[in-house]
C-alpha cells in the first residue's frame, strides 16, 4: 500500500512539472514584472550585472505588452485541437488566429449541430470543445450525453451565451455538467479592470491563471449574467456588478461558463481579449491532468 501510494504521489508530482513548464513565468501574475539587467558598481568599485524587476511595458489599454505575459509559451500546444460548435453567426477568424498563436488548431461546426456520431469522431481528435449558444435550443440529449463524457474524462468545455435569448444551449449544457444557468439582457459595453477588493463590484478576479496579464479587459456589448452557485467561481464581474464569467475546477475537470460572447468577434481590439482568449484555452487543455501528451513546448526550452 506504501508503494503504491508513493508510486501515486511521483507521478503527480511528474505530471503537476510537466503542466507547469509550458506556462510562462507570468502565469497567475495579471500585473507581471520585466526582468532587465543592469550594471551597477559594487562596494569596491568594480561593475557588476544584476536582475531586477520593473514595470514591462504595457499597451495602449494597461495590459502587459508581450506574449511572455500571456499564461502558455507560444506553441505550446502544437498539434492540439479546439473543437468548435458556433450556433450563431459571426467571423471567428481573429479568436483562431489567437489560438493558432499557442498551437492550438480549430475544427468547428458552423451554423449547425454535427450528427451525435460526428460529434464522437470529433471529440476523439480535440482537447477541448467551445459551444457558442444561439436562441433555439438544438443540442439533442444524445449530444449532451457526448459532452458530458467528454468533460467527465477531463477535457475543458467552454460554453458561451449571450443576452437573452441567446443562452438557449448554453443553459442546457450547463445545467448538464455544471448545474449553472445564465439570465437576462444587460447592456455593458465597458472596459473593466482588476476586481482586488471583496467589496468591489466589477472587474475581472486577478493572479489566477486565467487572468494572467490581465489588468483590463472588454466586457461584452449586451450580456446575460451568470446565476452563481457553490461550483462555479467567479472570473468577471461587468460594469453594472453582474457576474459575466465564472470557471469550474474541479475533480481533474475544468469549464468555462460564459454570458459574453460578443467579446469574440466585437471590439476584438480592446482591452485583453485576445490575451483572455488564448489564456482560457491554454487552461482547458487541462495540462495538470494530462501533461506531456497535450504538451508540446515548454518554457525552459524557450531561449
């Protein structure tokens, strides 16, 4: 029993290393600090070269400017797919090119519901599955059933919404996996920054992973609120105090739940989300869990 229980423990430990070293040495950090050397002159006059931290130089939004400040190395997870369902209309070429950034290729289903049977086929190719919710409702149970195994074996699932109506699927699988809803039509349009404080209402939760590097971000033209419950920690509060994304950690199991996906293809520009978008993905991915087999570059072996 011993044996085995420090057999458990080593390849834990292996794994957790493994999973850490594709992320950068800003992950969890959402206002990182450069390391620049300077010289400076010792007590016995001679020149020396020492590391130290300063404020890295920021974009015309106050994040961190740089991919180095994003939470994976770029090309971290070559040869991994992002499976994708969007239900409702609108370019995704700018959040693929983002996700192109860290490796991440992109098969996705547009303006329809793959057959339960290329659903399966698909999944068995994808790391992780986004649903991008229209107003109807078009998942059948046998999809939903699909899905939840696929989340149950540990593979990340971002589900996006958006005002009402357009939360009809994404209130369906959520209910599925999460037992998590989303409510409601509010206007936001907003840039919010970090919520630090407890008393604070808006802004995105900082220093965990998924906001790492991020100090401002877009929250969304018109947006559904997330209804909170013990599962689902909070990630972004919006301009009007309402809860716009929360994440599930749980058991080796990671989703996202989301009331603004008009972030993905609006104002795509403004404060953090590209960055987000690549964060959420590289969090999904669920290296902790699965390591070298989703892994392909890591940050020690970056010069």
């Amino acid at each position: 029993m011993k044996r085995l229980s420090l057999l458990l423990t080593m390849t834990f430990l292996l794994v957790s290393s493994t999973a850490s070293a594709q992320y950068n040495r800003a992950a969890g950090q959402s206002a990182p600090k450069a390391q620049v050397q300077e010289s400076y002159l010792d007590d016995n006059g001679e020149k020396q070269v020492r590391t130290v931290e300063r404020a890295p130089q920021r974009d015309g939004f106050g994040n961190a400017n740089g991919t180095q400040y994003d939470l994976a190395v770029d090309g971290a997870f070559e040869g991994q797919t992002v499976a994708v369902i969007q239900l409702y209309a609108f370019p995704f070429e700018q959040a693929r090119d983002a996700l192109k950034q860290k490796g991440f290729g992109v098969y996705r289903w547009n303006g329809n519901v793959p057959t339960p049977d290329e659903l399966r086929e698909g999944l068995k190719k994808s790391c992780q599955l986004w649903l991008i919710s229209d107003a109807t409702s078009r998942l059948t149970d046998e999809h939903i059933k699909i899905i939840k195994r696929f989340f149950d074996e540990g593979h990340g699932v971002y589900i996006w919404g958006d005002n009402q109506p357009y939360y009809a699927d994404a209130n369906r699988l959520g209910t599925a996996l999460l037992d998590a809803t989303m409510l409601g039509d509010t206007y936001g349009d907003q840039v919010v920054g970090m919520k630090e404080k407890k008393e604070e209402k808006t802004g995105i939760v900082p220093n965990l992973l998924l906001s790492t590097g991020i100090e401002q971000i877009y929250e969304g033209i018109t947006i559904a609120t997330i209804q909170p419950n013990d599962a689902l920690q909070p990630l972004i509060y919006g301009s009007a105090g309402n809860l716009v994304t929360a994440f599930y950690d749980h058991n080796g199991r990671r989703a996202i739940f989301d009331g603004g996906f008009t972030r993905l293809y609006n104002k795509w520009d403004t404060a953090g989300t590209g960055r987000y978008v690549k964060n959420a993905a590289a969090w999904l991915v669920n290296a902790e869990r699965f390591g070298d087999a989703v892994v392909a570059k890591k940050a020690d072996a970056v010069k």
